[in-house]
C-alpha cells in the first residue's frame, strides 16, 4: 500500500540528484518517518493531528492530474524541533559520506525492527526519545535479506500555485512490478527529468511541488470497454488502427477529476496515445482491449518533506 514515506524518498531521490549529494536509502526513510511520527506524537496532539494531514493533497476543482505516461519498456505501452542528544546513526554515517561515494538508486540493507520502540514506560521523555534512535547491531550470524516488496507503480509529480491550484509537472510508471527502492527510485528521477511533454525539473522548483506515489494491483482484462468503475479502477487500453496498435493509461482518479464519463475516457485514453479519429467512431478500431486495475495512492507536499529532512538534519 502507498504511503507517505514512499513520497518522501521520491522527493529525498529528486533532491539529492538536483542538489548532488548523498541519498537516503528507503528503508533509512521509512525508519526515519516511523521516528518522526513518535516524536511529533510526544510533543503534542496539535502538531500529530497536523502530521496526520501530510498524505493528503488540498484538492482544488480546477486542479488536476491530466495524464501519466507508461515507462516505454513495456511491450504495449503508449509510445511516448527535537533535544540535541537524540541520534540517528545510520543517517549520520550517511551524511558524513563523500557525495562521490553517492549513487543515483540505493538499494536499503536489511534492518530489523528495534524492540527498543516498545518500551516507553514511565520514562522520562528524553529517555523514551532517544530509544527511537537505536539502531539494532549487526548480528554474528548474518541472516537472509528480505525480498522486497515489488509493484507496478507510477510517480507523478506536480506543481502548486501559490492559490493552490495544481498542475501536472510529469508522471511516468510501470506496469511491470519492480523493487519498492529501485522502481520509486528510478520514476521519480523519469517523471521529474525525462517526461518528453515537459522540461526537466530544476532545482529552484522543488518548493513548488507535490508528488504523489500510486502502487498498482487487481489486473484484470475487461470483457468490454465499459466493464469498469470510475473512481476505482484505472484502465490500460490498447487497439490497432491502420495497422499500427496504441496503447495509453489512466490512473483511477484521472477520469473523476476530469468529470468525465467512461465513454469519454475512453476517447480521451485513444487520443493521448495518438488517433485521430471523430470521438463518435472510437468502436471502429480493431482489436480494442481494455485492462482495468486499481490503485493505492499516497500524496506528499515540499513543505512536508522539507519538515521531516529539516528534524532527521537535527537529530542526526
């Protein structure tokens, strides 16, 4: 399931590139965000309630996400505050590396989880903090990495405007399942630098946008173009036109944020992947397919990002 430390890594991935300089591992995120959310929870109920809100996007309704892109490799894809004391000794030893020693996809090693993170007690609260921070040692006997996750996937990053409306800055994924830290790692460096409909993203940009992470599941091919649910389902179409055949995607909340119907997704999917035919003749191509799928979708701001690298700097 997407969740907000996989838009933080993109984010982390896109800021070191542009920034040159070191990038943390996922699992350093996820293990830093797990971190951050005990702490913020520790200094009060405003600020958690406030932390609770980082995954959501405001929605504007003039705001939307217009289109995403297929990564091309795929054979029918479209052709286009906290004390001083507190440590964190992973980040710090990561942050103290050469940026020569950096590499664009970092795969995580295999951590296991701190017992330590139970045992608040009656502590006093520095105390409890700084068992947040402790990192289990290396065992004697090494044992088997963990498989990671795989998913299909799509990154899209957007911009927002100072009144909140939001535009589409580039979006490009995979329906092959790959890695959680090589696939977010390397589409949210394509959608950011090599989505053709726009320039690369600069780094004077980065206060300026938002990035969303959808993990794709439930692939099923549709008995015809209408059998799917708009708002649940993204569809991948595919057809052959004058001997050619086309292919494009939508993510499941493209069409509801554009109001269309499906008949109307439909033609605007067969448009962006480049017929040109009259809306009223999109049954007359061949072989039409239609995939439907669902997404889970997790947001993330700058600002947001920028809090949490912003603590992890403090306490490392």
């Amino acid at each position: 399931m997407a969740n907000t430390a996989h838009c933080l890594y993109c984010f982390e991935v896109l800021a070191a590139t542009l920034e040159k300089r070191p990038q943390f591992t996922l699992r350093q995120v996820e293990d830093s965000w797990s971190h951050y959310q005990q702490d913020r929870s520790l200094a009060g109920p405003a600020e958690s309630d406030h932390d609770d809100e980082m995954t959501q996007d405001e929605e504007d309704p003039e705001a939307s996400e217009d289109e995403v892109d297929e990564d091309e490799s795929e054979e029918e894809a479209i052709q286009q505050p906290t004390p001083s004391t507190l440590q964190l000794p992973s980040i710090s030893r990561l942050q103290a590396a050469s940026p020569s020693s950096a590499s664009t996809v970092s795969t995580p090693s295999s951590l296991s989880t701190t017992s330590s993170q139970a045992a608040l007690g009656e502590n006093s609260k520095s105390s409890s903090k700084s068992s947040f921070f402790s990192f289990p040692k290396r065992s004697q006997q090494p044992s088997p990495a963990q498989k990671e996750e795989e998913y299909p996937l799509f990154v899209t990053w957007n911009t927002i405007s100072s009144r909140g409306h939001k535009s589409l800055r580039g979006c490009i994924g995979t329906f092959d399942a790959k890695e959680l830290s090589e696939g977010l790692a390397s589409y949210a460096l394509t959608a950011a630098l090599d989505d053709t409909r726009f320039s690369p993203i600069v780094l004077s940009e980065l206060p300026s946008l938002a990035t969303a992470v959808t993990l794709l599941a439930d692939f099923t091919p549709a008995l015809h173009p209408m059998d799917w649910d708009l708002g649940t389902h993204g569809i991948k179409i595919s057809f052959l036109h004058q001997g050619k055949r086309y292919g494009a995607t939508y993510l499941p909340d493209v069409a509801v944020e554009q109001g269309w119907s499906k008949e109307q997704t439909i033609v605007s999917l067969m448009r962006k992947a480049g017929w040109v035919g009259r809306s009223a003749d999109w049954k007359k191509v061949a072989d039409l397919r239609v995939t439907r799928y669902t997404g889970s979708k997790a947001n993330v701001r700058y600002a947001d990002w920028r809090e949490w690298r912003n603590w992890v700097e403090s306490n490392g």
